[in-house]
C-alpha cells in the first residue's frame, strides 16, 4: 500500500461504486452501452438548514474526465474477478471495449462559485448510457463534498460580517484531500488564507500561521519563547497568549511588542485559542490599547463555527480575525450534501428521446424528467426567481408561470420585461472536447463574493432563511406529473399512494 | 490544477500547517532544531458518546514518514514566500538544511484495530524537535480520521449482530481519500465488503454491488430490467425492488427468481433502498417465503447507522445484510476525532530530559509530562485495566494503583500476579529505520476482532457505556500535578484557578 505517493498515479476510473460496473457490463451485455442518456446531478435540500448552497468542484469534475480511461492495472484487477463457478466476472470482449473506452460525453454544469438551489442540475451528463453510468460515483464524491465545503465557508464568513477568516481545518478532515479539497472549498466560499501549506503551493491560496503552543513550552518561559519568535519573524508577529496563563500571556505579548518597536518593528497581533472568547478578547483588547497598541489584531480560535461566531459577535467580543478549523472543513453540523445523480431520458431504438421519472413514496425523492436547465432572473442587480426548464422551451416569451417541484399550490408568475436572464448550466465537455475556458481560482472567489451579492441577506439569514423561489416552468411541471401517474398506473387495478 | 493524476507524484512535506514551518524556522533560528523532544497524538474523549475507540491509520503514518523530505518544487515554493520588506521568508541557509533533512526520529504506535482509550498516546515521536513539530499535522490529519471511521465501523457492525455490513459510502465521502481511507478503515472495524472498486483494487478488500434504480429506469419494463441483468449475472442476482413501487418490485424479482431457478440458478437476494425497511422487509421474507425462496437474502439501504439499525432489529425487521455509507464513512453524528499532539519532554541543552505539561483553564486538556507508554492488564482474556506509566517504571512490580486523569478520586489498585501484561505502544522506527514488520489488512482486522473481544459488551454498549479504567501511574500523577502546581505558580503573587 502506498498511499502516500502512488496511490494517484494510476488512472481513477475505478474510483467508483462495483455497481456501476456491473451495470456497465449489462448494458455492454444487453445492447444498451451506446444508446444515449441524459443525467443530472443535484441536491434536494440546502445544507445546514440554510438558504443556499454554493456550487463549488467543477474543476476536478473536469480532471477526473479528461483523464477518464482504464489503465492496463485496472483491467487486470477487474479480470481477475471470477463468478461463483470460478469463470471471469466479466467477459474479455468487455474488457477490451473498458480498453478503448474514451470519454465523448456532453457535460454541463454550473460554474464554481454560483449560488445554485435544491433540485437544479449542478452537472448534465448526456451521452452514452455506459459512460455516463460510469461517471456517477466520482462526480457525486467530488460535488458533494466541494459543495458543502464552499456553502459552510460562505456561511462563516457571512457571520464574520467582513472580518478575515483564516480556514485551519488540516488537522481534523478527513483524508488528505478531504482538508486540500476544503482548503480550496473554503477560500471560494470566503476565507482568506489557510494553514495547509500543500494548498498553498498547489492551488496558490494564501498561507498562515505563526506558532503552537508547543513552541512556548520548548522553552523554559513564555517571555523567552517569544523573544525568540520576534527574533526569527520580526515583521509577522501574532503570539499565542494562552499556553499557560492568558492574562500572564498578553503581558509578556505586550513586553516583547515594546521591544520590537523599540527595533523599529510592530507586532501584528496576539492569538487566543481557548477560554472564554468574549472575556478574554476584550481585557486583551483594553490591556493592548493601554499599553499603546491599538493596531495589533486579536485572532481568536478554537472550535469555532458561524453560530459561535454570531454569538460572540453580539456578546461584542474583541476579534479581528477568526480562525476556523474542524467545523468547517468537515462541515461538522452536516458532513455530507446529499447530492444525487439521476438519469432524466434516454434515447429509444427509434432514436426519440423518452423522459424519465424515478417514482418514490417520498415526493421529494421524485427527479425531473427530460432534458432541463435553468435559468436565473435578475432584476436590478437583485434575483428574482430559477426556473428550470425543459431545452426545447422558448425562452423569449414574456411571460413565466413556475411551480414548486414538492408543493404545486407554490407558484409563481414572471414577466420577463426588464428581467437579466444569466443562464445556469453552460457547456464544459461537447463530445468529449473540453470547450469551457477554466477561471483561476481568484476568479472562481469573485464569482461567489458576486452570485451571493445577487441575493437578499433574507436568503443568506443563517437560521430560517426565507425561502428563495425555485420552480418548474409549467410544460415541464406538466410532464412530470403525467409520467408520475403514468407510472404509479392509478387506471391499474390496485395502487399505492 | 492536476488533482487527479499528479497531486501525490510529490513528496507530501508541505502537507502541513504553515506554522509548523515558521516554528521549524524559528527552532532552526535559535539553535534549537535538533534539540531532542518527545510528543504524544492522544484524543481527550471516545467518539460518538461510546465506550471504546479502534485505532487505525498506522500503515498510511509509515508511508508518511519513510518518504518524508522536502522535494525541489516544495522548496521552491518556499523560496518564494516573502516578508512585507521583499526579503525571503526563510533563509537559503534553512532551505539547504531542509534540503538535506532526513527522517531519523524513533517512532512508537499502537498498532492498527487496538482498542484505545483517552489519554493513552497512539503515536510517539521522540527525535528531533524540529522533525517532530513538523510531523505534527500529517500524523493528526491520518490517524484522527482512520481512527474515527474504525470506530464507527465497529459501532455499526456490533448493533448489527453478526449480519454482513456492506460499506457504500465512496459518493459522500469527504473527497477521494475521504472514501478509500474510509472503505479501509470500515473493513477494519468489521464490515464485510466495500462497493468502493479503488479500495477493492489498492487494499484487497472485497467489493460488492449489483445495480440502481437507474438500471430499472433505463429499461421500459421492471422485469424486462431484472431479466436483462439475470441475463448477465445470472450468479450475482440482488435485485432492487423500490424503483417504481416495492411490492411489484418483489413479485418481478420474485418472478425473474423462478425463471434463474428453471435454468439451474438462484437468485440471492433482493435490496429495499427507501420507505418504511421494518415494514418491507417483513412483507418481502412473507413473499419470498411463500414464493419458495427461503434462502433469497434481504439487503436494506437508506442511510442507515448504528441507531437506526438496532432499532430495526428490535422491531424485527426481517434484514439479513446491511448497507450502510454516509453515516459510515462521514462519522455523520461526529466527524472528526479531534486527537491532538503534545510536547511531552524536551531535552535540555546539559542532556537532561524535562517533562512538559501545557496547562490548561479546561482540566481535561492538560496533558501527560514525560516520556510514556501504556500497558494493558488481561485476565483470562478479558482486559481489567490499562495503565498510562513513566518509560522508567519498573513493571515487574507485584501492584500498582492507576489514578484517573481527570478525577484524582478515581483510583484502581492491580494486583499483576496472574495477570496477563501487553504493551499497547511498540516500536515502528528507531532512528529513521523501519522495525516494524506490517501486517497485511486480513491481519489487521483480525486483531481488531481480537481486541474488541478482549473487553465485555458493557464498555461496547451503544449508549451510556461502562466506562473502562485507564489511569496514570501514581509516579507519573504526582509528576504531573507537581508540573501544574509550579506552572500555575500558586505561591507567586497572584494566580488564577
């Protein structure tokens, strides 16, 4: 096992769910790997109980398929896989087709840094039944996880109300791009540097940090340890306060600052990492202006979220800056999206697009059929509504009825005169050929700091936000409901609500 | 950005926090760099509310540390970084002497699938101080999530009582590592198969999956699908039931069954992924039963996790296979461990060893001074007892009273005569060089089969465990309260609680 270095080398085609190869082989077995299929990619609720979510991962979404092949080891492995009667899982015509599979999907998907609602595609796959199939797993995995990630980072930094927010979450995610994918997840969704070093370098965030309380304690008092911090970063100077005595801390702080000045240096600040927050962060503020540091910054640290946040923000606690870790990174409160990945139609042997439903007892479970996109109104600067929409609509008309997928008494009429329409899903892949132009991560963070703009802090209220509106345009609304009852065969003889 | 293919082609030394290497500087700076130190990665409390922890990780902490170095473009990287003045960050000197590191520290660990408990260190690295600082964040981020994820798997794999447990998690792991560390971790703790073909293909875990509801949809008919994928697997058949409505959905597996069974096959099983899994199940063992399929298997899905399936086996549901993902692979009610890494003794510049202590204003974050290891008393196979004691200790003694860390009034007194004696932390590096011979997965899982039988099912408990006795040895409390007394500095002028 060699995690550390090889493990991603080799092609990922195999960082998927058994199922889909199976699946696969039953297609490729049945006639059906190359008929054509549509399927889409999206959530059903925003996460932590918010009003949004940020659309955050595209840019692995497209690695992962322009590198999507299966190497000469990952065939090995699968033709090793032997049926209870000890003959090949999966035949050696399969395995040759799996050789030569290249990727020719179309692939559409919103852009990292949109803020996107439940039940709109994130990514629409069409292509071959198989390929598409194939694509499920790994999609979801990179989606669902950069999603959150990016939604968590917006809601922090939205409770910091504009004070820098520094993500230090390494230690605590999962896996190690469970903290690079956060890393990255988190400076879209607003922070302003991380700890992760690895990050840094590969994606080209910010860096920061200073020191542990393990430096402190590797010298024999505070006031040594960190006189000998200024000695070595005399312009970058944030010491941690509290590794024996907080108070004791910002004194010997404050002594080592006046020798710095005394060299022509300032201190940037102190760093506060446990305790009470709200206390300590404001005798810390009154002792640093007293004693004629007015500028430096207090960071503060130490398990927190946008709730704590919030609440030491109206508590008037003394930060600056806010260094967030665990909760972020994992997303602590909900450490999974939920996304889903759904086929929506599929081409017959006569070569007509059916639309597909998948009937669930739970209505929320219902997908939208056919091939849809969605569309975003804007008026003054300001979202109005999402409408999704079946492609073969007319979007030039005047005027929009959209329903609510789950409850179809929630409507809503739009005129369109005067309205911004900004398209949601755009092309990525067309064929297989990439032909979207990828924006560097900076410009990845500019669009999210101008989609969430383009709501009302209604929207982005932590706890009970109001509802913005989504809906159905109502030919699509109609033909889902119509293949539900087709399916769920209310004419039949016995049927179940 | 290349994160799919040539992320882990380098060296991960920058995978870390940045002030691990503005303290590395600063030791390097103040002629302190390879001043010798000890520190411990212990966690202060079992995850999920439970009585007992797995640890995992170890093999992924060997691969870290034998390829350990800071490569050219990591390096430059840092070469790059600026202070406010335009001088470098780091000076060339300390990027050669970088350049030129080595790993040479001595390196213990519990081994993989060992019961643990708080306060017990799972890691200790004594070396180098500037080395063991900056392994600080990648021996956390590796053993706080494996670790996590291990404990979970046991959790869930006890409330299911012997069933099969399925890992299906890699679409809502917390990225691509998230999954296969996650997969290999659950195997460890007691599940039965991944569906995750990656970590099948790297750990030799076996996978495991059919079809989805996808499969059905692409197909006109339910029964058409099911035959088709008869067709294919006529040895693999688990047919999902709960596309469209899953009492139709068992009478069609039930009537692919019979057609599989004329040509000399059976059918395994079926799978219920939504709706009510007690009431299901039960109607679908009556129809399977009555049908003449007594020995068809139920496999049940829907987010699932150690609550929710011991509640389904006190309603007596009729599931013989359980497969479980997010909740899994997320550790979705807690995710992150939160292990933590301390300075615990330092060397000072006349070669004497001083034990350290970080004091604390929260009493269970004061950590454990000293150079330590940890012993566990077995008797007639059943653990008694673990006791955390000084490297010094002479452990041929006929008693030892262990003292609670946290509650000095909670004390045990050992009598070690016909106690069995094993030592929890054993040696994996001496100076740089690997001793440690590792066990390959099969071996680790039986060991944490072993362990996990060594400790009585009240300390397994779901909720409100028995609480198993580790405590420090008196000689290493008194050494510890004596650290804190003189930090907290009582005699001085004033002092705080």
């Amino acid at each position: 096992m060699k995690i550390t270095k090889d493990l991603y080398q080799s092609s990922l085609a195999l960082l998927t769910d058994f199922y889909q190869l199976t699946m696969a082989y039953a297609y490729w077995k049945s006639g059906k790997a190359e008929q054509e299929a549509v399927f889409n990619l999206f959530f059903r609720k925003n996460p932590f109980q918010g009003g949004f979510t940020l659309a955050a991962g595209l840019d692995y979404v497209i690695d992962f398929c322009r590198n999507f092949r299966f190497d000469k080891d990952d065939l090995e492995y699968l033709a090793e896989m032997k049926n209870s009667d000890g003959t090949p899982t999966f035949e050696s015509a399969f395995m040759e087709y799996l050789e030569h599979m290249e990727f020719k999907c179309d692939l559409e998907a919103v852009e990292e840094g949109t803020v996107i609602f439940p039940h709109t595609p994130m990514v629409k796959v069409k292509g071959p039944l198989i390929q598409c199939q194939l694509l499920e797993t790994p999609l979801l995995n990179i989606m669902n996880f950069q999603t959150l990630i990016a939604t968590k980072a917006a809601r922090i930094t939205y409770a910091a109300k504009g004070d820098s927010v520094l993500e230090f979450g390494l230690r605590r995610a999962q896996g190690i791009d469970g903290a690079l994918a956060a890393s990255r997840a988190s400076y879209i969704g607003g922070c302003s540097a991380t700890s992760n070093v690895m990050a840094g370098k590969l994606f080209g965030i910010p860096v920061s940090g200073t020191h542990a309380h393990s430096w402190i304690m590797s010298f024999d008092t505070e006031l040594e340890a960190f006189e000998a911090y200024a000695d070595a970063f005399p312009d970058k100077c944030v010491f941690l306060v509290d590794t024996y005595d907080t108070i004791n801390g910002i004194k010997n702080a404050i002594e080592v600052g006046k020798i710095l000045r005394a060299k022509g240096k300032e201190m940037l600040g102190i760093r506060i990492d446990s305790g009470d927050l709200a206390y300590y962060s404001n005798i810390a503020r009154e002792m640093l202006d007293t004693a004629g540091f007015p500028n430096a910054k207090i960071v503060a640290s130490n398990d927190l979220d946008e709730q704590i946040i919030t609440s030491l923000k109206i508590q008037e606690a003394s930060i600056d800056i806010w260094g967030v870790g665990t909760k972020l990174v994992t997303a602590y409160d909900q450490p999974a999206l939920g996304a889903v990945y759904k086929l929506s139609a599929i081409k017959n042997t006569e070569g007509k697009w059916e639309p597909k439903v998948k009937v669930s007892q739970q209505s929320i479970k219902i997908n939208i059929p056919g091939e849809h996109n969605a569309i975003r109104f804007i008026r003054n600067g300001k979202a109005v509504a999402d409408m999704i929409y079946l492609e073969t609509e007319d979007l030039s008309k005047t005027s929009f009825t959209i329903i609510d997928p789950i409850d179809p008494t929630k409507r809503k009429k739009i005129m369109t005169k005067g309205l911004e329409q900004e398209k949601l899903l755009i092309p990525i892949f067309i064929a297989g050929q990439k032909v979207y132009e990828r924006p560097n991560l900076g410009q990845i963070k500019e669009n999210a700091r101008r989609n969430l703009n383009l709501f009302d802090k209604a929207h982005k209220r932590l706890v009970n936000p109001h509802i913005y509106p989504v809906g159905l345009e109502e030919s699509l609304y109609q033909l889902r409901t119509d293949l539900v009852f087709k399916m769920k065969n209310y004419d039949g003889e016995e049927s179940n609500i």
